[in-house]
C-alpha cells in the first residue's frame, strides 16, 4: 500500500509509492547531452562569457585584480526595481506592495561550458562565499525582508542562459511558503523545546536510511517525505539560524558538500536538470531558536500536474530510501 508522509517543516503531505516505486536507474536521462558537450567553452554572443563583461551592472567580482573568476552584475533585466520606496496598499480586497528589490546574476565561473559538479571545491567555495558576501551586503537595504539564494540548471529547471550562474534576489516581504516553514518550525519548538530541524538530522542519523553524503560540518539526505525523486536536503549540523552566520570553514566544507552531492547527480542520473535553493532566515529575523537553515537540491526529473495544482500534494513515484542509496553508491 503506498505511504502519505508528511514534512513536518513544510506541513506538506506526499504519497510516496512503496510498493510500486520506479527503480532509482528509470530517471538516469540517458539521451541527454551534457553541460559540456552541448556547448563551447566559450561563447562570444554569451553576455557573462569573457570579454562580454557589462561592467557598467558589475557589483562584485573576485579578484578585485586581474582576471576575474567568480563576479556578480545587477540584472539586466531585473524582476524588480531597484530604485523606490516600499510603499503598502491596503483598500478592501486589494492588497500590494511597490515592485522594489535587488536582483542580482552571480557568473559562477568564467568558461562558458562548465558547471558546478565539474568545477574545484575552491571554485564552489567562492561562489559560496560571494553569495555570503552579497547577502551581508543587500541586507543593509532596509526595504529588503528576505533574499533568496538559488541556481537554475537546465532548461527544465528554469535555466534560460547556459553559461554557469547563480540568482540572487532581495524582496520586500517574506514570502508565503518562507513564513509557512517559519510558522512550523516555531510550532515545533513551542510544543517540543526543539528545533525540527536538528531533530530530524538526529533520526536521519541514527536510521542511516536515506543519507546520501556527510562532511565534518553538513549532512546530505534525500527526504523522508521527498515530493520528488531524489529530493535532497543539506542541513549545518550546529543549529544555525542563518545561512549569513556561516563560519568560513563552514563555507568551504559546505562547498565541498555541495560538490559531492552534484556530481553524484551528475554521475549518477547523466546531469539531470536541477534547482538549488539556500532556505534561511529573513534577513530581520537573526535571532531566534526554532529557524534553522539549510539548501535543497530538486532534480526536475518528474513534471508537476493537475493533481499538484489541486491538492498541494505530490505522488513521488521514487522510494526516498532507494534514491538515496543510490546516490551514495555512485561512483564520483
Ligand atoms: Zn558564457
Ligand atoms: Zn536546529
């Protein structure tokens, strides 16, 4: 009979298929071109390719000297504007906020044709570290409540340029589903003394089921109630409310972590298309108990329906605990 598992951080039901679950080698995307044999390793129509650099949108890049590697530019194209007051509206039934925020491109890396998997664990480091660096600083905007940290890679995820890049984006409000994990986590901490998050590391560690990859500092496992196959959870081992309160050797063996957990992606699936997300605390909300931050990384292997638009659920058609001894067992 299949499970409904519920995540008790986000409240949200799934059905996972027990019995009848694909095996884990049905989603390896077997026709797919990679990252790197699709394109060139670089591109002279690419706006982030060498040589392309719009240094007019430039907001960061490291080396401040010499060739750069890893920069950051406003966004051409910016999903909000970065000039204006937040103004509120509230008559009746309509409620809005002026469209002010900061939307940030971190060009990962500058050839054209690789991709985090492929990259150093230095490379990955300093990605981390800008992201770090970037949210410290659009934190001083006092209009901005929450930033989201997150990658697109491939088209299914969302990805529209193929030159490695990351997303940053400061909000004026904190989102819906933020303040849903926010509201959990706080439910949790009232009714138990403790945060959700460090005790579900503790049960993930002691069952040993569905860990796919551990560091000195984070741990990696496909979740219990994952809405989707191999949907993988990075959580700091110290309770930590914020990403913003990483240690710099926090950073470097997250990047470290990181980097594993893709490549067995990479090795393990072909370079599946994927999605990952810093979840942490909104950027006024540092001090607290029962927040407790962490990354997720979503493979886009399964396509969302009319099901999921009608209840909010998921059917995961992948067994969690097979996910993710199938990704430990990957050859990287
Ligand atoms: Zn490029
Ligand atoms: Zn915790």
């Amino acid at each position: 009979m299949p499970e409904i598992r519920q995540n008790l951080v986000t409240r949200e039901w799934v059905i996972i298929s027990t019995d009848r679950a694909k095996r884990p080698d049905v989603y390896i995307e077997s026709h797919k071109k990679t990252t790197s044999q699709l394109s060139p390793p670089h591109d002279e129509r690419c706006p982030f390719c060498v040589g392309n650099e719009e240094l007019d949108l430039e907001v960061a890049r490291i080396p401040l000297i010499g060739d750069w590697q890893t920069r950051v530019v406003l966004n051409r194209y910016p999903a909000l504007s970065p000039e204006g007051e937040v103004i509120r509206t509230m008559s009746g039934v309509v409620r809005k906020i002026s469209g002010v925020g900061q939307h940030e491109v971190l060009v990962e890396h500058p050839i054209h044709n690789t991709t985090l998997s492929l990259m150093s664990v230095q490379d990955i480091a300093r990605v981390l570290t800008m992201c770090y660096d970037r949210g410290w600083a659009i934190r001083k905007d006092i209009r901005i409540e929450q930033i989201i940290y997150f990658k697109n890679h491939g088209e299914r995820a969302g990805a529209s340029l193929k030159h490695p890049h990351s997303q940053i984006i400061g909000l004026p409000v904190v989102p819906h589903s933020i303040r849903r994990r926010i509201d959990e986590m706080r439910r949790f901490f009232d009714d138990t003394g403790q945060c959700v998050m460090c005790s579900m590391l503790d049960k993930e560690l002691n069952e040993r089921k569905r860990i796919v990859s551990e560091s000195e500092h984070f741990v990696a496992f496909v979740l219990y109630a994952a809405p989707t196959p191999f949907h993988t959870w990075i959580v700091p081992r110290q309770h930590n409310v914020s990403y913003l309160y990483s240690s710099p050797q926090e950073l470097n063996d997250l990047a470290g972590i990181v980097r594993d957990v893709l490549r067995r992606l990479y090795f393990g699936l072909n370079d599946p298309d994927y999605n990952l997300i810093i979840r942490t605390a909104p950027v006024k909300e540092l001090s607290n108990d029962y927040m407790h931050w962490y990354a997720t990384v979503v493979p886009r292997l399964s396509r969302t329906a009319g099901f999921e638009l009608g209840s909010g659920m998921f059917i995961n058609p992948a067994l969690p605990e097979e996910s993710a001894e199938y990704l430990r067992t990957v050859k990287i």
